[in-house]
C-alpha cells in the first residue's frame, strides 16, 4: 500500500476582492427626513428586525 499523508495543504485563492464589498441593495425613504439604507451584506437577523419596524 502507497504511504498517503494524513493531512493535505491546500491554500484557496484570495483574488476575488471586490465579492467582499458591500454595496447599497435596498433604499427605502421612510418621511422627509428618514431613508433607511440596506446593504447587500446585512445579516438576515438584522434585516427582519429592521423591516418589522419599518412597516
């Protein structure tokens, strides 16, 4: 039988920057002086409460 180590190295690649950017996804004007801002990396716990105090 082939001597097969246990552990392998691997390393992924970190050229993809930019998918760690958040930006603007949802805007929503609540009264003249309120705008509620969403970005596209909120968390979904977050975004629950918010909407349910919104509307």
């Amino acid at each position: 039988m082939e001597d097969k180590p246990d552990v392998v190295h691997f390393q992924m690649d970190q050229t993809k920057s930019r998918l760690s950017e958040a930006t603007k996804a949802l805007q929503i004007k609540i009264s003249n002086e309120k705008t509620v801002i969403v970005y596209n990396r909120v968390n979904s716990y977050i975004l629950d409460a918010l909407l349910k105090a919104v509307f």
